[in-house]
C-alpha cells in the first residue's frame, strides 16, 4: 500500500509558478462512485492525508472562498494556519494567515457566526447590491463586503476584485453550487481532486450542480496514491469542440 505524501512532497507537488495571475482552484473530495458528502457533508469522505492536502493547500493560497452553504453544513469557523505555516508564507513574500470569503446571495449569515467571530484575519463576503441592505449593513460591521451592482453575484467580478486586493490566487473549498457557478462563469483555472477509496450510492450529490455547460477538457497533472486516497491535479485545456 502507499505510503502517506509529507508536507513537502506536497508543497512540491501542488506548487503556484506564477503567484501574481489570477486562479481559481478547487479543492474537493468525492467518493469512488461519485458521491461529493458521506452522511451529509464531504469531511465524511477524507482522512488524515486529506487533511494534510488541505493544509497545503491553504497555506499556497492567498484567499479561501466558500458558499454560504457550506459554511452552515461543514460548520466552518475561522481558519488559522499553525504558526511554522505562516512564517513559510512570510518568508516567501505571502501574508501570515489568508481570509476567508463567503459567497451569499441573500445573507443568511449572522454576524455571531463562528465564521466572523473566530476569524484570524477580516473576512470577506461577496453579494450583489439588491441584497437586504439590513442584512448588508450587518455584515459589514464584521467583513469587507465585495458587492455587485445588480440582482445577483457576479463571480468574476468578485475574483477580479480580490486580486486588485492583493489576493489573486483563490482556493476554493465548496460547495457543489459555488463549484457549478464558477464553471458557468467561465473561471475555474484548476482541480485538485481526493478519490477516497469508499462507495456510498444513495442519493449524494456531485461535487458540481447548476446550469449545464459547456464540457470543460482538463489537463492531468499528476495522480499521487497517499494510503487510502487518490490525489488528482487538473489544470484548464480549452472548451470539448472549441
């Protein structure tokens, strides 16, 4: 059996060449038959190594965007990285801690939720300007709001926004909604996928709903076995037929 990747395996393995392009990579883990959450939410699908890709991850990127969604069902608080982590990024012109950025349409949010109160740095949440101003003015004692003139979210213009904020590379954690949104938009740059080694059938869903589109090719760039888990690096290709 495989053994378990280290940390600088896969700081190698999942390294940004060119930190100061905007992207937009996903973080996701599914099951062997397709299944994205085991008993309601995706943390039921990973394990220690899973984690351990996570924690990578997060500490490569600049900012952590989530859907309101999955901050309710997977409970998110405030991310911290462990300090040996932010003096890495320190060292390498990178800030200490990346902030979390909430995607909510219609802000659902309160502003007693873990997901502010617990930040280590000031969070972000991306809207739109037909938003219950009410609500706007709440969370805007306790965030950056990124708000969209119109009636909806506009996705590239909040990953437009971020990166003028400094914070060009997005790593996104969910859900299948945001995910499905981000395609639509035309802005998902990469995937890094966990193929955990367990089958669920039911009714889970995929890792990605919303409006079809058009098949996206991705590029293979690596297949690492880690134990128990599969991990899988896919980069952008152009449109299947363009």
């Amino acid at each position: 059996m495989p053994a378990s990747l280290g940390r600088e395996a896969l700081l190698d393995a999942y390294a940004i060449d060119d930190r100061a392009t905007p992207s937009v990579r996903m973080n996701f883990v599914t099951s062997l038959d397709g299944a994205a959450t085991l008993d309601g939410r995706s943390g039921g699908l990973g394990n220690a190594d899973d984690q351990r890709l996570m924690g990578v991850l997060r500490a490569l990127a600049d900012v952590i965007l989530v859907g309101a969604g999955t901050v309710r069902v997977e409970g998110y608080g405030g991310v911290r990285l462990p300090d040996e982590v932010a003096e890495w990024r320190v060292a390498r012109g990178i800030a200490p801690q990346p902030p979390l950025a909430v995607v909510s349409s219609r802000l659902d949010l309160e502003p007693g939720h873990p997901f502010f109160t617990d930040a280590t740095v000031r969070p972000f949440v991306v809207t739109h300007s037909a938003a219950p101003t009410d609500r706007r003015e709440a969370l805007a004692e306790v965030a950056d709001l990124i708000v969209h003139p119109g009636d909806a979210v506009d996705l590239r213009h909040a990953i437009d926004e971020l990166a003028a904020r400094g914070l060009p590379q997005v790593l996104c954690e969910g859900g299948p909604h945001l995910f499905g949104a981000l395609l639509a938009a035309g802005i998902v740059d990469e995937l890094c996928l966990s193929l955990s080694s367990v089958l669920v059938s039911g009714d889970a869903g995929r890792i990605a709903t919303g409006v079809e589109v058009p098949p996206q090719r991705m590029r293979l760039v690596h297949a690492l076995p880690a134990d128990e888990m599969l991990f899988l690096r896919y980069t952008r290709e152009q449109s299947v037929g363009g």
